[in-house]
C-alpha cells in the first residue's frame, strides 16, 4: 500500500493486487466487514494505523484487486491472477513485489494434530474473526511476535499456559543490546516490554532456552486434549513440566514468499546463517532487473516499518523510472523513509542480537516427526534415501521420495531439507541448491486457468 500511494502520488497509472478481501495485509489486517463486531476493548495503535493507511488507498484513485491470487508470472513481466472463476491476464511496465513472509513451524512427533496452529494463525482468527484459538494455549518459537499475540490472547480472555522461547533469557550482558534498541525504536521496545510484563501479571511463565519435543493428543473427541512436552537446548537446565493445553501455536521464525521473485530471474543470495534466501537489491529496492522492485519480508526478513519505508522508496523511484517527476512533498517522504531504514535496520540487528536462539532448534529432529506433511513422509524415510544415495541432490529426493511435490509445493519441508543436505556434503546453501519455484505459485482451480483468454488466442 505504501508503494502504490508514493507511485501514484508522481501520477502513475497503479494497479494493487492484494489476494485477501480486505486491504491490509498481515500486520494491518482488520476485522471482517462482514461480522458485527464490537472493537472498542481492542481498536489498538496498529488497527488505526492500518485503517488510516487502507482510507488513503481507497481516496487516491488507486485501482485495487482483492481477494485475487497470483497463479503465476511469466516473461517479460505477465501476471496471471484469479478469483472465484475470474481469471485476467496483467502486463504492467514496471512490477514490484512486495509477497511477504510465511511463518515457519517446528516437526516434531504431533505437530500436525488438530490443535497445533502457527502463531500468525491465532492473531488472524483473533484480529480478524474475533475467535480465541482456544482457552489454554501454550506459545513456543523464537522471536517477539510469539510475546506480542501472547499479550494479546491473554488480553481477550485466554489462559496463557506458557510461552516458551528458543533465546536465552536477557542478562546483563544484554543491557548495551537493549539501549541500541531504545535508541533507534523507543516506541518498539517499551511496547516488547509491555508485552512481557502483560504475561508477568496474569502469571504466565516464559521458559527460556527450550523448545517443544512432542505433542501428544489426550481424551476422546469430545474433550480433547493437548499433552506438551519440552526439551531444554543444549547446556540449559531442563524446565521439568508437562503441560495440558487446549491449543500449541507455534511460531519458529519465517521463510520469504520469494517464488515469483525467483520466477523472474531476480537473483538471490542465502544467508550464511539460517540460508534464508535474501534477494539482491540496490538502495532504491530494484533487484537484478531493471523492472522489478522488491520490498519487505519477500526480499528480506525485517518486519512492518522497514517494509513500509521501502514501499515509500520503491514506489517513488518506479514512478520516476517511467519518467515521471516526484512533488516536493514526496521526495520530503522519500528522504525520511530512508533515514527510518538506517534506525529500524539498526534495531533488527540488535532484535535478533537479543533472540538469538540458545541452539539451533531445527538441529535434533526425531525420526517419527512428519517431515513433509503434505505427503506424510517421516524425518526418518527421508534421512534413509539421503543415507543410501550417493551425492543426492533436492531434485533427486524429490523425484524419489515426492517430498515437496504436496499442496504447500516445499516451503515447509524445502528448507529443513536444504539444511540436511548442506550438513552432509558440507557446503552453504545456494539458490541453485533449493527446489526451483514453478507456476502456479500457489494452488488454482485447472478450471480458472483453462478460461484465461491470451492474446491472439482464437
């Protein structure tokens, strides 16, 4: 939203495809128009701010496509959405993406049971629907967003279990980590210590440096349970409890919705770190091609603000790249979105400085946990065809074994496996090394694509 309001404020021709109903996105989704809701305990800093941002769109002649899914992208720059049986082919002259991120859960033994849920889940019915995911959750991953929707929760009514984080708890040594953070996003950090001390007061416990090992369900199916069992990482007392819960989120960090960046030949680089791809930008958001900006999670993990200030940056340059002139008030919007990128690149850093996990939770993998949930295949008939092969490669797990062929086409399983194959080689993660992205990017009806008229189709 922000790049189609700098884009259309030089006077370009916009187009917003957004594939929910309601603008908004992930961090500014708002409740349904279709409930009759009452928002007064809840209409927080962040729904006004994405109403205030939505309006604008909306008044600025902006010509926006919702609730449209992105079937696919192809040369030079042709989009083919598709909603409900209504399928439009798109060329625009200029495209940037801004495709965000998906939340990435943990395999373990009974992560796929009814109950288990991602953290980004729980805030959608909550934000959204205004449903609690149930009435005692346990929250565990790594990363302020599990704290921020364990506030939340617990605000609307729920019991918060537990929170249980992969980081260390904060020591003193934190305390030159914290200041960075105060320095360059006060509001951020006093709101992450609100939410903590929102937990401390219901009585919630944070448990540090752990991870969930098993989910087991209890009861019968009219009062179904959640058995939770933890492991502490290495080097860490073990926390020594069990917990009876109604729900587990879970939100271990997220994976760029990169595919059709990839698509398009945009070239990527992988972190060092997590091998995350990250794709290769100049300071004005283009990437490799001179006709694709990309902006936000997609390109590279650093939350709601930087994501809006590139979206500023971004589509300003693209209008001037059509040859288009910025107002004066622009290019004023344009000088401050960059200097709110210094200061937020800077508070991420120290973010994950402070959330660095206490081991890698994804290193120690049980052999009965679903690996590739789509097709139901085990960590451990996985690890045996990587085991009796020689020099396997993704495509060859893949031709071999079908994982990552199932409906979420291996942005679950694709990254676990990266890492296997990386630690038994040994080499880094490429891009050459991952599974190639194919259309449609996410899964279509064959009925809606086979009524797509093409140029010179007869």
């Amino acid at each position: 939203m922000c790049a189609a309001l700098s884009a259309a404020s030089a006077g370009a021709d916009v187009l917003l495809i957004d594939e929910r109903p309601q603008l908004g996105g992930q961090f500014y989704k708002q409740p349904l128009a279709t409930r009759d809701l009452d928002l007064s305990d809840h209409d927080d800093r962040q729904f006004r701010d994405g109403r205030h941002l939505i309006e604008a769109v909306e008044h600025s002649g902006i010509k926006a496509l919702r609730g449209y899914q992105v079937a696919g992208v192809f040369e030079p720059r042709d989009l083919v959405v598709t909603a409900e049986g209504r399928t439009q082919l798109i060329r625009p002259q200029l495209l940037i993406v801004a495709t965000g991120a998906y939340e990435l859960g943990l395999p373990f033994p009974g992560w796929t049971l009814p109950g288990v849920i991602t953290t980004g889940a729980a805030q959608t019915l909550l934000r959204s629907y205004r449903v609690l995911a149930g009435r005692r959750i346990l929250i565990a991953g790594n990363g302020p967003l599990n704290f921020q929707v364990a506030s939340e929760l617990a605000i609307a009514g729920a019991e918060i279990v537990a929170v249980v984080e992969a980081a260390r708890r904060p020591s003193l040594s934190a305390v030159g980590v914290i200041t960075r953070m105060m320095a360059t996003a006060p509001d951020l950090t006093i709101r992450g210590a609100g939410y903590i001390a929102a937990l401390s007061r219901q009585g919630s416990p944070i448990i540090y440096a752990h991870r969930i090992s098993k989910v087991t369900a209890i009861g019968n199916s009219d009062s179904r349970r959640l058995d939770v069992t933890l492991q502490a990482l290495p080097d860490q007392q073990p926390y020594d409890s069990e917990f009876d819960v109604d729900t587990v989120c879970l939100g271990y960090g997220f994976g760029p919705s990169n595919e059709l960046l990839r698509t398009l030949g945009c070239r990527q680089i992988a972190d060092p770190n997590s091998g995350a791809l990250i794709a290769e930008r100049d300071k004005n958001c283009r990437t490799s091609r001179d006709d694709v900006f990309a902006i936000g999670d997609c390109a590279r993990m650093g939350g709601a603000r930087i994501a809006e200030a590139e979206g500023i940056v971004a589509g300003s340059k693209a209008s001037q790249a059509l040859g288009l002139s910025l107002p004066a008030a622009q290019s004023r919007k344009v000088a401050r979105a960059r200097s709110l990128l210094w200061r937020h690149r800077r508070f991420q850093r120290a973010l994950w400085r402070l959330f660095q996990p206490a081991a890698n939770v994804f290193g120690d993998i049980e052999n009965n946990a679903l690996i590739c949930r789509c097709e139901e295949l085990t960590f451990g008939e996985v690890k045996q065809v990587l085991e009796a092969g020689n020099e396997m490669s993704m495509g060859n797990l893949k031709r071999v074994t079908r994982v990552g062929m199932g409906r979420c086409q291996g942005r679950y399983c694709g990254p676990l496996i990266a890492r296997m194959i990386a630690s038994r080689e040994p080499h880094t993660i490429s891009e050459s090394n991952l599974w190639a992205p194919r259309p449609p990017a996410k899964p279509v009806r064959i009925a809606d694509l086979a009524q797509l008229n093409l140029p010179g189709d007869r």
